[in-house]
C-alpha cells in the first residue's frame, strides 16, 4: 500500500561501503513526527528514521538547507509478522525558517 503526504525532512545521511563482502548503499531520510501523547508520559515532536534510496540520492539533494517541507510517497510492506514503512519518492516544496 502507497499513500503521499506532506512532511518536515530534518535530515539525511547516506552510507556506501562494502562490509565483510556485502554491499551497502543506502539514504536514510529523518522525518518529523508527533510523539504519542495519549498515555500522559510524552510531548511533543521527533525525526523518525526512513528508508530511501541509494546514497545516489543523498549526492543530489546534499545542496539542500534543511529542514525542508516535501511531498513524500510512503510505501508501507510487511512480512507477515511485521510492518514497516519506506519512502519510495521525495520532491522538496519549501525551505523551512529557522527558530529565532
């Protein structure tokens, strides 16, 4: 299942190496999110860490200030036994001011 949203990108980081003879290549996207407020003991806000793409990406949105506002498109996959969520495509719309 897919679904598109509009969200705060805080950050990336990429990796690409190879470690004991597998490959890695890999962006991770940090995503603003709201901490679960309904049981009293948290407030407020989060980056919450999402798979991406190849460090490819990461080379060419690097330029970029963050945070930033983008449409994301969201995949979510499971095992059977397991959820996760991935974003499967990013177009940043605005720059977000800094906090004064």
């Amino acid at each position: 299942m897919q679904f598109e949203t509009r969200g705060k990108v805080m950050g990336m980081k990429m990796f690409n190496d190879t470690m004991e003879g597998k490959v890695y290549d890999f962006t991770k996207l940090f995503i603003e999110s709201e901490l679960d407020e309904s049981k009293g003991v948290a407030k407020g806000l989060t980056a919450v860490e999402y798979e991406f793409s190849t460090s490819a990406e990461f080379h060419k949105m690097k330029h970029l200030t963050f945070p930033f506002m983008a449409d994301l498109t969201i995949e979510l996959v499971t095992t059977g036994k397991a959820q996760k969520q991935r974003v499967i495509a990013m177009k940043p719309v605005q720059v977000v001011p800094a906090s004064k």
